[in-house]
C-alpha cells in the first residue's frame, strides 16, 4: 500500500504538537510538506528521484528537445545502450563540450543537457549501431535518376541547384511557388527515375529524415514524403512540425517523418523502391515565393538508448498523474514505495517551516535540526549514481581519438 501525504501529515501534526486548524490551515499544511519534499529532494539528489525514459536516436541528428516528455527533468543522470550493447559508456560533458566535439567529429560517446529559448535538450555525440543511409545529397539533379518539378499539378516551378545556400556538402534543391499555375495548395519536386534501391531493411522501423528551408513560414501547413515503386504504388506519411515538434519557422528546418506512420498506396515493391517525391503544402493565402530549398535526403533506422534523469517532481496524486506541489493528502511522495522512512525527515522539516509561520524560532530551529539528522543517515545508505561532468583539455580541430 503506497505511502500517502496523510501519513505524512499525522507526524507533522504530533511535532507540531496541534491536529486544528484554527492557526495552521489544511493548505498551509499541504503547502510546508511540499516545501520539506523538495527540500530533501535537493540535500539527497539521490537514486530515489531517478525515472527514465526511452531516446530514439538517429544517426546525424544530435539535438532532442524533451520539454515536454521530460517536463520534470530536473538534472540529468546517465545515459545507456540496450543491455546487449553495453560495450561503451556516454561520458557526461558541458553543453559547450559537446558541441565542439560534434565539430570535430569526434568518435567518444557522450551527452549534455542543454537548455536553451525555455526549451529543455538532451545533446548526444555516438556512433549508433545503425547508420544513415544517404538517399540524396542534393547536389546535383541527376545523381540518380532525374527530379524535376511537378509543374501541371503543382505550383513548384524552376527547380535548380543552389551552391549559395545548403546544409551539407556542396548543394541543395532550390524551388520557386506560382501559386497559379495549378488550382492546388502545394508545390512538388519528384524522382520517377531514380536507380532502385532495396529498402526492405528499413520497413516500419526507420525515419525519412531531411532539411527544408521555407523563406516565409507564414502559411506553410506540412510537408509529405512519397517513396515506392512507381506513382500508383507507394507509401506516403506527412509533418506538421519539425523534427522537434515545433511549428515551422523561416529558415531551415529538420523534417522527420517515420516509415510507421505512412499510408500504403497501391502494391508498392519495397525491393525496388525508384520513386520518391518531396510535397510542400500551404494554405489557400500564400502567394508566389522563390527560393524555397530542400537538402541532406537519408532514411535511417534508431537506435533506443535509455537516459536516466533525476525529477524534480514530488510525487503523484490518487490517479498517477504527476504532481508539482502537493493538492491533497491522497497524495503519493515520489518516495513512496523504495524508501518510506523519508516521511520522518519531511515531517521534521514541515513542523520547522510551520514553526516559523508562527513565530516560534526556537521550535523550528530545534525541528530543523531534527530533520537534518534523520536525512544524514540516509545520505549514507542509499547513494546517487548519476554521472558528473567530465571537463577535458583538447587542442581545438584535434580529434584524439583517432
């Protein structure tokens, strides 16, 4: 049976020394045991707060923002491989460590937290088990087979190569938009001849990965990608965000459209997959526009890694949905369950902070002191196993692992 905030309130209430609420009000009670919660949250840090959660990760994409399926990430603890492919571990690095050991191509596995814009990012530098295979680099129309517009059932027009403006290697796919030369709301650039490829590695466990740079975001609604056998057997999946589930923003975005979201379209050969086409689609107020762009093709496959992290959240309520504060004494403490002797260490605390609303100095300092003790002793037995940052002294454009 889980331990619940009631409990923790029954021994708040003996050091306190007053079950009544005519001068500790049954919010202010609620109020000082989340006060204590956190605060032995920030004394232990301890593995009591660690939770986890699964990272899909692709090769080239380094950036993951967890915002919001990691709201209560307070500080990050490990990252690891699949049990069976524990032959190396992530070294914990600065953000600015990291970054320059993108730059560098360096071969260490390592990882960072980093927040940026209210935004939280998980940043890993690893060679995955599954590496990108480059579909198109953009550089030249005809690397394999041909693309060219979709200039009759489409707006796109004057599809060429832009040497000025790319993300990798020397080029990417530059269009323009005449929105009437069809009475469709999207552009489309297409490959009908391009050399077969065998993709049946890939098939509901892989991504579609590319850059897109949109001049005006303004009206912009998604992007689909088609890829199969010829134009009547195919697959085809849509993004309404960028990879990172953010709207569109002007500039280059990264897509990412999984294998397991698309629709099957006729009987498509995945041995011999020869058709792939790229579709902006916009609303009915967008207007001619140039230089739209689209770069670095690949599908890859991800590798599930598992970060540790330690919550700053203190429990949860009657239903299981996390809770920031404590709302009601049905409430469960994130401890409940591995270490319910922390609710003597939190009443402690509670009574002290409650003290001091009332002015008696001499109580409080005498629970504090109470609940400092209690919590010494479990600094000693359960310990944290979180990875602390390694600081490395590197010569700048020198890859040591080489």
């Amino acid at each position: 049976m889980s331990l619940t905030v009631a409990e923790i309130q029954t021994n708040t209430n003996t050091y306190v020394g007053d079950t009544s609420t005519d001068r500790i009000s049954a919010a202010e009670r609620l109020q000082a045991i989340t006060e204590a919660t956190v605060w032995v949250q920030e004394e232990l840090g301890n593995d009591l707060q660690n939770y986890t959660q699964e990272i899909e990760y692709y090769d080239t994409v380094n950036y993951y923002k967890v915002t919001t399926d990691i709201a209560d990430l307070l500080e990050g603890g490990d990252l690891r491989r699949s049990k069976y492919d524990q032959d190396r571990s992530f070294t914990h690095k600065s953000s600015r460590e990291l970054a320059e050991d993108i730059g560098q191509n360096s071969g260490e596995s390592s990882w960072t937290i980093e927040r940026r814009d209210t935004d939280t990012y998980i940043g890993i530098n690893h060679g995955s088990k599954y590496s990108a295979k480059m579909i198109e680099n953009c550089d030249s129309l005809t690397n394999s087979g041909t693309w060219a517009e979709d200039d009759t059932g489409s707006d796109a027009t004057n599809l060429t190569i832009d040497k000025e403006e790319f993300k990798t290697d020397t080029g990417s796919f530059n269009f323009d938009l005449d929105v009437s030369q069809s009475a469709n709301d999207f552009a489309t650039i297409k490959n009908t001849t391009l050399t077969a490829m065998d993709l049946t590695d890939y098939e509901d466990i892989s991504a579609w990965l590319f850059q897109v740079y949109i001049p005006d975001s303004t009206y912009t609604t998604s992007f689909t990608i088609y890829w199969g056998s010829d134009t009547s057997n195919y697959w085809s999946a849509t993004a309404t965000t960028d990879i990172d589930g953010s709207t569109w923003a002007d500039g280059w975005n990264r897509v990412k459209i999984k294998w397991e979201d698309a629709t099957e379209t006729g009987s498509p050969d995945i041995t011999a997959i020869d058709f792939i086409a790229i579709r902006l689609t916009y609303n009915a107020s967008q207007g001619d526009d140039t230089d739209y762009r689209i770069d670095d093709l690949i599908i890859c496959r991800p590798e599930k890694l598992t970060f540790y992290y330690t919550t700053w959240k203190v429990g949860v309520d009657s239903s299981g949905d996390d809770v920031f504060a404590f709302g009601a004494t049905t409430d469960i403490p994130y401890f409940s369950g591995m270490y319910d002797q922390l609710k003597y260490p939190v009443a402690h605390k509670a009574a002290s902070l409650l003290f001091n609303t009332l002015r008696l100095r001499e109580d409080a300092l005498a629970e504090e002191k109470e609940a400092t003790k209690l919590l010494s002793k479990v600094k000693r037995l359960i310990p944290s196993s979180k990875t602390s940052e390694v600081k490395s002294f590197k010569m700048l454009g020198v890859n040591l692992n080489k």
